[in-house]
C-alpha cells in the first residue's frame, strides 16, 4: 500500500515538474528596457545608476527608479502604468552646495494588446500593439527640477519622455517577439508627440520622435538568458533632426514567476560618449 502511494506521489511531483518546464520554455523572455509581452500580470522594480563628467570638472550622477505594473484585463489585452522617480549628484566646483534632490517623474498609464503564434520547430512569437501617455507630473523647480532633467538627459536613447519636466508624452508603439528554445529577437518601432506646457523653454509646443528598440539574445537555459538591447531616438526639435544610440548588455533570470536582470547601459552617440557616461541597471519583479 505504502509503495502505491509512493508511487503515486512521484508520479505528481513528475507531472508538475514536467508542466513547470513546459510553462517556462513557451514564455516570451521580457526585454532588459522594453516591453514585456509576456501578457501577464507582473510587477517589478526598476534601478538604474548612470554616471558621466560635465566640461569644467563637473560629476554628474543620475538615479531612476521605476515601479512598474502590469494587469490582465482579458485575453489579449492588458493595462499597464509607471511610477518613476529620479535622484541626481552634480558635485561642480564652481558651486557653493552639491544638487539634488529626490524628484517625481511622469506618472504613465496605458493599454497593450499582445497575440501569440507557434510555428513549426518550436518556434513562437508574440506581437502587439501599446498606446500610453505619461502625464506632465515631474517635478519643474528647484533641486527636484534638477534631478528630473538630469535624469531625461541619463536616459535620453530609452525613454526622455518619462522623466522630462513640463511634457506630456503621447506614444505609439508596435511590438514583436520571436524565440525559441535556444534564441530569441525582440524589436519594437513607434512615435512619440511630446507636447510641452508654457513652462517649457523653446518656441514649439509640440515636437515628434521616434523609438526603435531591438534585442537578441541566447536562451542558455529555461530560466537564464544572455541579453544585448539597442535603442535609437530620433528627435525632431524644430533646428533639425537628431538622434541618440544606447546599447544594454546583460542576462534576465525567469524562474517560477520570479525575475530578475542585471545589464550594463552604453551610450553610443558620441555626444554622449565624450561625457564619458555609462551606466548599470538592475530590475526585479513578480509574473502572476
């Protein structure tokens, strides 16, 4: 009898082995800085340290922290928001007191729509669509006004529109991941309208860019994934057009609905890199 019921015990405990491993190698990887089209319900945390050095031996250091969630409406469609704050260093010499202080972003809110498709060889993919609007929430003045903008300026080949003071960003993005057991490739393509308020400098009140977001990696296992992310912004500020280059390395981690992801954030605009920026990210979260 005791032998049966071993027996049986193993037999469920393979079973929910067996299905925990099929749950992890048919679920899309969630990027290191884009979208995650999981179409879960997920909450995660969001860290990046950037660092760079102002003409006049001036250090300049930006913090972010994002506090983002994802909740699954229905089949297909999920409604996700933002909270991001910021914290800046800018130790100048010239200056009397170091900056800053701890600053609000823009608060985000907005919808996604996600369909998935298998191939044959085990492939899949998942594509979709996300509509979002970060509000004019940032903090404008003083010290707090500071971070805010130091922050825009840290993470300007991602996404400026999330922590700009004085802005309201309208964005549009489309979404496509394909991945098998061993690889997978993630891009994502869509226009920005930042509409900015009266307390803006500048003579427009409305200008255009444009994100392209592209990502490969190896599945070294279910769990671990080896991640390189490259972000383009295209601006369109009324003295002519601009663009920004960004490049993520690093590994995210899934197991059992937790996440986890370590990466190294590389300017590639030479702008950029002749303030000798650089930055670290690290972010964790629960899928549900």
């Amino acid at each position: 009898m005791r032998s049966k019921q071993l027996l049986a015990a193993f037999v469920l405990l393979y079973s929910a082995n067996a299905a925990a491993d099929e749950y992890e190698s048919v679920m899309p990887v969630r990027p290191l800085t884009m979208s995650d089209p999981a179409g879960l319900t997920s909450i995660a945390l969001d860290f990046q340290y950037t660092t760079w050095n102002e003409p006049g031996n001036v250090d300049v250091t930006a913090l972010t922290f994002d506090l983002d969630a994802d909740v699954t409406l229905a089949e297909h469609w999920q409604i996700f928001a933002k909270l991001p704050l910021s914290d800046a260093s800018i130790d100048d010499p010239a200056a009397a007191n170091d900056c800053c202080e701890l600053a609000l972003g823009n608060i985000t809110v907005g919808g996604r729509g996600l369909w998935s498709a298998l191939y044959t060889g085990g492939l899949r993919s998942v594509v979709g669509g996300e509509l979002s609007v970060s509000l004019p929430t940032a903090n404008d003045n003083g010290e707090r006004g500071e971070s805010a903008a130091t922050a825009a300026f840290a993470r300007l080949p991602q996404d400026p529109g999330r922590y700009s003071p004085d802005v309201t960003t309208i964005r549009f993005n489309i979404l496509a991941q394909f991945y098998s057991r061993w690889f997978l490739f993630h891009t994502e393509l869509g226009p920005q309208l930042f509409i900015f308020n009266d307390d803006a400098n500048g003579d427009d009140n409305i200008d255009l860019g444009v994100h392209l977001g592209f990502g490969a990696g190896i599945r070294a296992t279910y769990t671990i994934a080896i991640l390189a992310e490259l972000n383009a912004f295209l601006f369109d500020f009324g003295a002519g057009d601009d663009s920004v280059l960004s490049v993520d390395l690093g590994l995210r981690y899934n197991s059992g609905g937790a996440l986890f992801g370590l990466r190294l954030y590389l300017p590639l605009d030479s702008e950029l890199r002749d303030l000798d920026m650089i930055g670290v990210g690290v972010d964790a979260g629960l899928r549900f």
